[in-house]
C-alpha cells in the first residue's frame, strides 16, 4: 500500500529552533523539517519550496550566514557541473518561493572534524532569482536567500564582508535571543495586484512560466535601523532592477511623486496612497545619488 505524501508545510516546525543539531538526514526527515533524505530542495509540485539543505554540493554556492547563494539542482556530478539547469523540480518551486515571498527553512551541514552533522539554520526568503552561467559554463539557477531574523542580521544584507566560501566549518555558540521580523505576503500580493504586476517606474512587466513577476519594495526598510512598518503605505510595486537600485538609495520619489535621481514619475493607482512621511525618510535617510549597486 502506497504511502501518502506529507502534506505541505512551509514556515517553522513547532519545539524546533535555529540552532538545533540533528546526527543525520533522516533525523531531519523525521523531525519534519526536509521532506526528503537525500535532495537538497524539499517541495511538492506545484508549491513554493518548504526548505533546502546546504551541504557544499555545489561549486557556485556561497553561504555568508544571513545570506546565502543557492544554486538549484541538476547537472552536478561529485561538485561539478556538467550540464544545464532547468526551470523545474526544486528550481521550480523555489522560483514561487520568490514570487510568492514565503518562507524557506535553512538546513546546514556542518563538519566537526571528520564528523558531520547537521543544523537547523531558520527561516529565510528567497530575494533574488536568476539564470546564469556558472563557473564550469554551464547555465545554473541561483538563488539568494537573506533570514528572516533579528534586525541586524537583516541589516547585514546590505553590507556584506565576503567570507571565505563554503567551508560549513562549526562556529563559535553562544545563547541569544532574537526578535523576529514576520513579513506580511498578503500586503506584498496586494500591492502587486494594484499594478497588474507592472513596475510603478518604468511599467515593466516581467513575464515567468508561472505568471507575471513584479517586487514588492519597503521604503522605509522593515529591520533596523530603518524600523518602518509593514503596510501597505510602505510598499511599491518595483521590478527587480529598480527594486534593487532603490534600496540602494540611487533614485528616490518626492511628494509630488517626480522621481528624484532619474527622470521620470512614479505610477499611483487610485487605491494606493504612499505615505509622504516614508517618502522623506528614504530621501533623508536611504537615498545617495551617485551609489552604484550590484544584482548579488
């Protein structure tokens, strides 16, 4: 008799948190955190991905703690790859993860010695998503995955220090306790709902095999030392270039909605009012003209 398949769970297990070892995979499995034993993304078809395991499989993954780049599965054989990625399977579900903005759960594989073993990370997001070549020439899907956690890991995402990559050696331990930043994905759909997924600046509309793909942006960012709220005249509906240069603090919005940095004028929908004072802050606080940002 067949066994039915665990039904989806995306976001955290109960009594399981950061931090917490596990000997094996099959512990992992049986504590409900990996649906799988052996792949490294866990999902059901059709739906976001539930989690993802790192392990230093891959050649172009890069895990910098708060943020990670993940590359997709396929064409990897013993590190290496040796053919093209696809938009399906595991790939797939993390490319709704992004547009969709839902949690991901973080396994690590950390080595003591010779002995590895491995640990829950937490919840991330999934910020960025692109096609591209990878370092053996072949074409990977990578994703970039920041924590959703205490605001200065949060804030780390901006400023990164590169580390060396992918040692998955142990780190120092020491208890905390952390705040975390829950992010409502019902505002985020809405706003991108109000402008038919189109960009508020330049009316991109980013065709995907799942349907069109548009960013929800902060103005006045969620973690410190930003603090601003999470509501809906805080967001914008950005396309990923000018999501991504906004945050950066290359171009700004003044009150008359005139984009201050670049031409143009931002595109309100009657729905939609932003509020000026978020507005101010970013032109105060986040915008810096002569910025010059990178995708990853």
């Amino acid at each position: 008799m067949p066994t039915r398949p665990v039904p989806l769970h995306l976001g955290s297990v109960a009594g399981i948190e950061p931090g917490h070892e596990f000997l094996n995979r099959l512990d992992v499995k049986a504590a409900g955190l990996h649906r799988d034993s052996v792949k490294g993304i866990a999902s059901l078809k059709g739906n976001p991905a539930e989690a993802i395991v790192l392990s230093g499989g891959y050649e172009d993954d890069l895990d910098l703690g708060s943020v990670i780049l993940y590359t997709g599965e396929g064409g990897n054989q013993e590190g290496r790859q040796v053919a093209d990625q696809q938009l399906q399977g595991g790939n797939l579900a993390l490319q709704l993860s992004f547009e969709q903005q839902t949690p991901v759960r973080v396994i690590r594989k950390v080595w003591q010695g010779k002995t590895p073993f491995y640990q829950y990370a937490g919840l991330y997001l999934v910020t960025r998503s692109a096609a591209q070549m990878g370092r053996s020439g072949h074409l990977i899907w990578q994703f970039r995955l920041e924590m959703i956690a205490a605001e200065s890991a949060l804030d780390s995402a901006t400023t990164l220090v590169q580390e060396p990559a992918v040692a998955y050696e142990p780190t120092p331990r020491q208890l905390a306790l952390t705040n975390r930043l829950v992010r409502d994905t019902r505002l985020m759909r809405i706003v991108k709902e109000l402008y038919d997924f189109s960009c508020q600046v330049c009316a991109a509309r980013l065709p995907t095999p799942s349907g069109p793909y548009a960013e929800a942006a902060h103005i006045r960012g969620l973690g410190g030392p930003h603090h601003g709220p999470d509501k809906l005249d805080n967001l914008l509906c950005l396309c990923p270039n000018h999501h991504l240069t906004f945050d950066r603090g290359s171009w700004s919005v003044n009150d008359d909605g005139t984009l201050r940095g670049q031409p143009g004028r931002l595109t309100l929908a009657p729905a939609h009012e932003v509020n000026p004072l978020h507005l101010h802050y970013h032109r105060r606080r986040i915008y810096q003209p002569h910025s010059a940002p990178t995708l990853f």
